[in-house]
C-alpha cells in the first residue's frame, strides 16, 4: 500500500544499488589516501585481491606473448636456414659446372666445393677480414670484337684486377655480378658467349697487406663495347685499361691477380679466336 513516510538514512542507503548508493557515515570518514581513498563525492576503494588479479592477468599474459616471441624467432630462424641451405645447393653446382683449365683450378674447386658443404660462413660481415675466408665475384668485361679484356687499378690492392666485388649475405654470385658492375663501371651485366652468367674460372687466393684474408672467387666473363665504359668508380680504381690477351700475359705477374695469366690462358683456349 503506497505511503507518504519518507525512508530513513539507512534504509535509503540499503535500497540504493551497490554502484550508486551514497557513502555512510563510516565512509566518508575513510582517509583519502592508502588503498581505499575518496574520488569526487563517491568513495572508490580498490581491494588487494583486485591488484593481485590485475597482476596475475598481466603475467599470464606476459607468459602467453614469450612462447609466441620465441615460435616468432624459430620460425624466421628456420626460414633463413632454409635459404642458406638453398643457396649452398645453388653454390656447389655452381662450383662444380666450373671446367678446371689446370691441376690448380682441380684443387681450388674441390676446396671450395667442401668449404661450402661443411657449413662454414661463407658471407663476408665485417670489413676487412671477416670471416678469414668469404665468397667474392670477380667479373672480366670482354669486347669480343676487338678480343681486349678491361682491367682496373686498385687502389687498395695496389694491382691491375678484374672489376668484381664481396657476395653479400644471402646474395647469388650472379647478383652480385650485376651490382657491381653498375657501381664500378656504369654499365649492365651483359653475359659473354663464354660461359654465360655461370662462373667461367675458380680461384682460392690469400690477399696481400696487412688485413690478410683468403678470397674464394668465381670469374665471370661479361661482353661491352670498350666504348661502352666512359666512366668508373674513382674512389676504388685509379685507372682502367683495355688489353689483349697477349698484352696480358706480357704484364709481370706480381702487378696482377696472381691468377690473371692462367685465367688468360683459358679464355685463349676457349674462344680460339682472340
């Protein structure tokens, strides 16, 4: 039955929903700082338990996101194995179309066909000497119509060298071909009627100077006009030239590659013309 007597304190404080009834007397008497503290005109007290929630949610989830960081880096772990494993197939039937010219080239190849199958760093990562042994692209331009082959000056090594330059991580010796020959001489990788875009020669040489460190290199043999070449990398060469073979072979031997004259001597042999 309705009734006009207006609740008391209490009683109105009973009926109130939880989240909206007013304070109590006692409540309003709570401290504004520690655990349970006044805000605005209401009274928000946050339990231990509440925290201690929070906290275990936090840590389940930290717990959660650690195995899917370490399953991350598996997976982009496996991955680059996958690649390098690719490319050391790729590289071992690289080395093994190469046709030795001599018992030299027999030697450097079966080296560098175990090298790359034993697992060992095969990229050079750090300037100038690591690892002690890593992979490096030597590229021999050839106008095949005038039969003269392009060397540079070093500054570095202080010799007359084919253009060429260290394999990046994960890059095919072919890639590295073209790149280094847009950096250093201006021009495309063009392939020559020799051996294609497949290494023509194998070396295993230690450098010389201070920083010593051993090159595997594949030779490739590009074609360009001489003509063609009306610019270089300054900053790494001196000076280009083009020679013949026969000039070539008439170069002392410790101005060049130590292996520039058995090179020629195969490039001879297998164009017949030059």
């Amino acid at each position: 039955m309705p009734t006009d007597r207006r609740p008391t304190d209490g009683e109105a404080t009973r009926n109130l929903p939880h989240r909206e009834r007013a304070p109590t007397q006692h409540e309003k008497n709570v401290p504004t700082h520690g655990i349970g503290y006044r805000m605005g005109h209401g009274v928000h007290t946050e339990s231990v338990t509440h925290r201690l929630r929070v906290h275990a949610d936090h840590s389940r989830e930290t717990r959660m996101s650690e195995p899917l960081g370490i399953m991350s880096a598996v997976t982009a772990t496996d991955a680059s194995d996958k690649v390098d494993q690719l490319l050391r197939v790729r590289l071992r039937r690289l080395l093994e179309g190469v046709r030795p010219w001599d018992e030299q080239e027999c030697v450097h190849r079966a080296e560098a066909v175990e090298w790359v199958a034993g697992g060992a760093p095969l990229y050079r990562v750090r300037k100038p000497d690591v690892p002690a042994v890593h992979l490096v692209s030597y590229f021999v331009v050839l106008d095949e119509k005038r039969g003269e082959l392009l060397l540079v000056a070093h500054r570095k090594a202080g010799l007359w060298l084919p253009s060429g330059g260290h394999v990046e991580p994960m890059e095919d010796p072919w890639d590295t071909v073209v790149r280094e020959c847009r950096e250093e001489l201006r021009i495309e990788a063009v392939p020559s009627t020799v051996a294609g875009d497949e290494p023509f020669f194998l070396t295993i040489t230690q450098t010389r100077g201070a920083d010593r460190h051993t090159d595997v290199s594949l030779w490739y043999v590009l074609q360009a006009d001489a003509d063609s070449v009306t610019s270089f990398d300054e900053d790494e060469f001196e000076a280009i030239k083009w020679l013949s073979p026969s000039q070539v072979l008439a170069e002392p031997e410790d101005t060049l590659d130590p292996h520039m004259h058995r090179f020629t001597h195969k490039l001879v042999a297998a164009c017949g013309h030059l």
